[in-house]
C-alpha cells in the first residue's frame, strides 16, 4: 500500500516485482548468462546507453545488464525525492538522494557481480545491476523466453539466475548454423522444519 508520496506513486497499483510469473508459467526477469566464451560478439553489442528510470515510484527495467566500467544514467521523472542505494559485494555501495531538482545521476561500476538497488524512500522500490565482462547475458520476457545470439560453436555452462528463486546452471553445446533449444524449471523451494 502506497502512503508516501501518494500523489505520484499512487497512480499505479505497485506489486512485488521480485517474482513475476506469466500466464503460462514462464518466469519474467531471470538472468541467462553463458561461462567462458572466447571470441564471438564483442560487449559493445550490449549497447552504449545503459538508463535506469524512477517512473511512479518504479525502478525501469527491473534488471539492468551494464557493461563494467559503463556509465549508468539513473533518471527520476517524477518530481519528487527518490534515492538510489545500491548493494555490492565487489563494486563500493553507494547511497544517493536524488531530489526531484536532480533528473539525473550517472553512476559507473568497475567490477562483474549482480549488485541490488533499493529506494530508501520508497521501501517497494528495487532493481538489480548486472555488471558483465562479456556479451553473452539476457534476461527473459513477460513469458520466460530468452535469445543469446551470436555464440561460438562449443559446449558452454549456461547459468540461470534469479532473484527469489536462486541459481542453477546447464551444460549446452551450440553447433554452427544450429539454433539450439533449451528448457528449464526451478525446483520447488520447500519450508525447513
């Protein structure tokens, strides 16, 4: 329930966006990575732009894949305080107000590693930086699809995380002018005594 901020935060319905499952029980926002790829697609190819928007109290996206060393746009549209603080194991945590004067903020990360963002002022508020040496990561859609284009022929580990539900990783091999298909589920976390 929103109570602060009521004016602007409260023209959506906000839910818990850790865990988003669609219709046909595809998981949205799981993190798909590929281990040890030697050539193929240069990390360029993830873009040059990488923004993390404040909309009606949401962060946008959920799950941002940025380069290391890549400057982060963080943007508050909604004209009111908000604050970026984010949680790293590898990179230094930073904890940033960001008034509504400041539209926006850049930040940069030097380190691989999944790293958790959270609005102090909004407690609903969370995303999560996925700081990437290499081009071979995605993230899944609305339907639990995902695509990694552009891979060497080779068996590879292919890591599958996410945020409530945990890691898991497969084995696939890619073969040259094949497109490969890959299935997947995670177990069903059980209640400890």
């Amino acid at each position: 329930m929103v109570i602060k901020d009521v004016k602007v935060c409260a023209k959506i319905d906000h839910y818990d966006d850790r865990l988003v499952v669609g219709k046909d029980g595809g998981i949205k926002n799981v993190v798909i990575s590929l281990d040890s790829v030697s050539g193929g697609k240069s990390i360029d190819s993830l873009g040059t732009e990488f923004v993390l928007d404040q909309k009606i109290c949401a962060y946008k996206p959920h799950i941002l894949i940025v380069p290391v060393n890549q400057q982060i746009m963080i943007l508050n549209n909604d004209g009111i305080l908000h604050n970026i603080h984010t949680y790293g194991k590898l990179n230094r945590s930073v904890n940033l107000a960001q008034p509504r004067f400041k539209k926006k903020l850049k930040l940069t990360l030097e380190k691989p590693e999944k790293v958790q963002v959270r609005c102090d002022v909004h407690g609903w508020m969370s995303a999560w930086f996925i700081v990437v040496e290499h081009a071979y990561y995605t993230v899944t859609d609305s339907a639990g699809r995902f695509s990694l284009n552009g891979v060497p022929p080779g068996t590879y580990r292919l890591n599958i995380w996410q945020e409530l539900l945990g890691e898991k990783s497969v084995q696939v091999t890619v073969t040259a002018g094949e497109e490969s298909e890959l299935h997947f589920a995670f177990e069903e976390k059980k209640e400890s005594d």
